[in-house]
C-alpha cells in the first residue's frame, strides 16, 4: 500500500488552500487587537461606573439580594409543583395514565396597600388559586377554585383590582364537575354540579351558554347563566360585551351585566366602558369607568367610578405590579368623591404560566 501523503494536483486546489491560510491568519491578527482594546484593563475610566480596581471584586451580599434571589428559587420550585399537582389530580381523576396538555391550574399571590381619602395605606396579603383538570373525556373538566363569582355582589366584582382582600366578600372555594358541549362554531354550552367546600357543604348547580360573533370590526360576546345554591336560592346573570380596535394600539370594550336574585326579588346592574393599551412588552394601561345600579326599591343608579390601571411586569413572566387611582360616588355617601391609590405586587405559580 502507497502510504505518502497525498497533496493538490491542479494549481486551482493549490491556490485555493493557499486563500484559506492566509484568511485564517488574517482574520486571527485581526481579532487579537480588538480583544485587547476591550479588554477591562485598556477600557477607559468614564466606560466605568465603578473604579478599575473594583472590576475583580466579588459582589457584595446583601438582604434584597438574598431576598430577591430565594423569592426566584421559590417561583421555580413551586410552579413545578402546581403543574405537577394538577397532572396527578387530572390522571387520577381521568383514569389515564397520562395528563392533557391544557391544564390551567395556578396559584397566585398578591400582596397590596391602599389609601383612601380617609384612610391610611394598609396592607393585606391576597391568595388566588384554580384547579382546572381536563379528563380523558374532552367534553368533562373538574374545576376547584378559590372563589365562584356567582356569589359576589355585581359591583364587587366588577370594582375587584380597586380593592383589598379584607373589602372583598368570603365566598368559600367551589368544586364542581363540568360538562362542555358545543352548539355552533360560535356558540357552547357548560353546565355544572358542585358544591362549596365548607362544613358541611353546600351543593350548587349551574348552566351556562356562551356566545361570541365577528360583525365587520367589532367583536360581540354574550353569556346567559342559570345557577342554584342551596341556601342562597336561585339566580341568573345576562352579560353583553362588544369590542373593537380603535387605533393606536387601544381597544375598546362595553361591558353590559344584568344579575338577578330570585330570593331578593331584584336586579343588580353594571355598564363598564374599558380602554386598554399595550405600552410596551413590560407594561400596560388600562383606564375605566362604569355605572352600577339596581331596582331596590326602584331602578336607580347606585354608584359611579372610574379608575385606571397601570400595571408592569416587573420579572419574567411571573412577577407584575399594579398601581391603580380610582374615584368613586356612592349614594350611600351621598355620591360625594372618595378617592384611593391601590399598589399591588402579585406572584403565579403556574407551569404552564396561565394569567388571569
């Protein structure tokens, strides 16, 4: 066997591997330069905003560092946590040894502070939680949540970013078996039988049809809901939502809510007027302002507010802040102005990084 090395038989393969030496070493002398002149030590002083002799300094500890660092650990650990405990709940439940994609469990903690005309700041924690487990069978979800809004005054509900948890109404968690059956492309229908997890339980049945149709540039959605509590009797709720781009980046949104008490014998009101725009990828604003009113004893207006929220994701996408100034009328108070600043800091655990 012929073992002398072989080398380029024609003067083209010769001239080629003479170009790529020569533009190996020239790009090599040409780097050598550039990364001395970036070098730390060849950096001019004002490059700096700390003094050369401080560029091999090991960071300094300090409590919002260590703070801040172990409220990022916890995020990690529990969201995988959350994630993994609806997976078992929804294998268990389904009888399936594997767990559907679409689980939008979460759990979100929220710490805030108001000032109120006549208040000092004071400051509550906030916790918010959902369990929401596809089964094998597409049409069944069970869904155990922190709070059903069925059992929330109209006007709390819709006035719920202005306030505290200590201002909110203590609903109890719900658990409920729901079955999702689609009508029409644009039309679905759920219903579902649960009850509040208390002792000893409430049952509760509800059915809910949903709603949404494009008309040229505008989006309407409506939703009729039917629901029986066991000791709060029965009730149904009539919502009307149209919306559209309105340029610039801002959306509109008219929001028309009727709610019905059949033990009280009355309807509950609501007209919203939602402006939202998309600032940058961090932040986003949000203005409002609505009318809330009933027909006890008479129809009549019982409130007015507006607000705004500006609310700024402050890490990943998992840590935000809001601050939201609002003004609110009440009857009660004879519609003079009462004013607030809400700052709140909420965190979710979620794996799949649902946001609601």
């Amino acid at each position: 066997m012929d073992r002398r090395l072989s080398f380029p038989t024609s003067w083209q393969q010769v001239a080629g591997v003479i170009l790529l030496v020569l533009g190996i070493s020239t790009s090599a002398r040409a780097e050598a330069p550039l990364t001395q002149s970036l070098s730390p030590e060849n950096l001019p002083p004002e490059f700096f905003t700390f003094t050369p002799d401080e560029f091999w300094r090991e960071p300094k500890d300090s409590y919002w560092m260590a703070f801040s660092n172990w409220v990022i650990r916890q995020e990690h650990t529990q969201s995988r946590r959350v994630q993994a405990l609806g997976a078992w709940a929804d294998r268990t439940l389904s009888w399936n040894a594997r767990a559907l994609p679409d689980n939008a469990s979460y759990l979100r903690l929220g710490f805030a502070a108001e000032s109120a005309t006549s208040d000092l700041a004071d400051f509550d924690p906030e916790v918010r939680f959902k369990l929401d487990l596809p089964t094998a069978e597409e049409k069944l979800r069970v869904v155990v949540e922190s709070e059903s809004e069925d059992l929330i005054p109209l006007g709390e509900r819709r006035r719920d970013r202005q306030l505290t948890d200590d201002q909110r109404s203590d609903t109890n968690p719900t658990g409920a078996l729901s079955y999702l059956t689609r009508i029409s492309d644009a039309v679905n229908l759920s219903n579902d039988v649960g009850a509040r997890l208390r002792f000893p339980p409430e049952a509760f049945w509800r059915t809910s049809i949903r709603g949404r149709w494009n008309l040229s540039d505008w989006q309407l959605s409506a939703r009729q809901r039917v629901y029986y509590f066991h000791t709060d009797g029965w009730g149904a709720s009539t919502r009307f939502e149209l919306g559209k781009d309105i340029g610039n980046d801002w959306t509109f949104l008219a929001s028309s809510e009727a709610v019905w008490k059949h033990d009280d014998r009355r309807f509950d009101l609501a007209q919203i007027f939602n402006f939202h725009k998309r600032l940058n990828n961090r932040s986003e604003l949000n203005p409002r302002f609505g009318v809330l009113g009933d027909s006890d004893p008479d129809w009549r207006h019982e409130s007015f507010f507006a607000d705004i929220t500006w609310r700024y994701r402050l890490y990943q996408d998992w840590l935000y802040g809001e601050i939201i100034p609002s003004v609110q009328f009440d009857r009660e108070n004879d519609f003079r102005e009462e004013a607030s600043l809400l700052l709140r800091v909420e965190m979710f655990f979620s794996g799949n990084v649902v946001r609601h």
